[in-house]
C-alpha cells in the first residue's frame, strides 16, 4: 500500500480503503493534517474524513465500522441511492 494511502469511514459509517474508494470517487489525502476529501471526477466534494493509517487505528480510535470494497454501493436505498 502506497504511504499515502489508508482508510477513512463513509457516511453509513463503513470503513473503505482511499485507494478504492467505489461510487467512481477519488479520494485526495493530506498525510499530515489526517484529511481525506471524497471528491468525484469533476473535482466536486462529497464527503470528509480522517485518514487511518490501518483498519487497526480505526479499531484503536474506538470506532465500530466494516471493511467494505469500493464495489459496496455508498448510501441506501431508503436515502435515494
């Protein structure tokens, strides 16, 4: 895994990896400040989060998610997606 890459939680609280975040996003990282934006191909922002090194420092931060792979669908039915 590239060292700037990593995990970061979804909005319906699923870990995904920054490499292969699915939907057709991309994810830009700022290593120091623990930042990733979820943006789509046009550059549009769709989601924030905190980078994790590791799904072990997702554990450690005390947060309670699953591993999905960027194939999972973001969002839910119920919501529209």
């Amino acid at each position: 895994m590239p060292a700037d890459s990593g995990f970061f939680v979804d909005w319906d609280g699923n870990t995904r990896s920054t490499s292969d975040p699915g939907g057709g996003y991309l994810c830009e990282i700022d290593v120091p400040a623990r930042y990733v934006a979820v943006t789509t191909r046009s550059g549009a922002l769709v989601h924030e989060g905190t980078l994790y090194k590791t799904l072990a420092d997702v554990e450690k931060a005390g947060l309670k998610t699953r591993f999905v792979p960027g194939s999972h669908p973001w969002g839910r039915p119920e919501d529209g997606f």
